[in-house]
C-alpha cells in the first residue's frame, strides 16, 4: 500500500516534535515500512515542510534541504524523480532559482509544459519563458 504524506506527519519524523505524537507516528510508520508500505512525499509536502522548518523550527536552510535529502532516499519514501534531482544538487540551500521554484519547474518539465516566470533566475532553466 502507497500512502501519501500530509505535512504534518512528515514535520513529526523530521522534528520529533511533539515528542508523544512524533514518537507514534514513527513508529506506526515504521511497522507500515516493514510491512512493504511506501510513504509517498509530495512536491507541495517537500516545499511546505522546507518553510516550516526554517520558520517554525529555526533550521537552517542547508540543514532543512539535508534533512529533506535524507527522508527521500529512507526506505520507505518516495518522492518525485524530479524532486529527486533537484534534492540532489550541490549547494542548493544557495542556488538561484531556489528549491521551490526548481520543484515547480520540474513538475511542469515532467508534463513537457513551459515554465512561465517573472524572475531573471529562471532564465537558467530549460523550457521557461521570462516575462520582463
């Protein structure tokens, strides 16, 4: 079975915050991992638990990206391919366009669409129209 993760089961196994819920729930997920379950992570899952750690939980973006990186390849959890790819980029918590902006991309790239954006950093990407 394939579950789809919400934020805020995600938040409770990257945070281990509240520790009481944060605890059932990584133990509830690793029972279900043990059992062949897969623990699907969205773009929209990635992007917000990015914000919110470094928001709520004062983390770095370098050590937000990292955890990110980490949970993506445990066994147990899918994200996108191309999630996958920009996750895997060197200095990404520094690139210009950021982790956001290269998942949307890459969603569209992944449905063969243009990306249409207003910011000059998205003249580095493939397949993008920049408006002036």
């Amino acid at each position: 079975m394939t579950y789809g993760c919400d934020t805020s089961f995600l938040m409770r196994i990257l945070t281990n915050h509240p520790k009481p819920l944060s605890l059932k729930v990584i133990e509830t997920a690793y029972k279900r991992v043990l059992e062949g379950c897969v623990f699907e992570i969205s773009d929209t899952t990635l992007s917000e638990a990015y914000y919110a750690l470094q928001a709520s939980y004062g983390v770095s973006k370098a050590d937000a990206l990292l955890l990110l990186r980490k949970i993506s390849v445990a066994k147990g959890f899918a994200v996108s391919d191309h999630a996958r790819d920009v996750l895997a980029l060197p200095n990404l918590e520094r690139a210009r366009p950021g982790f956001v902006d290269r998942l949307i991309h890459g969603g569209y790239l992944a449905d063969n669409k243009t990306t249409v954006a207003c910011e000059k950093s998205f003249r580095r990407l493939p397949l993008t129209d920049v408006l002036p």
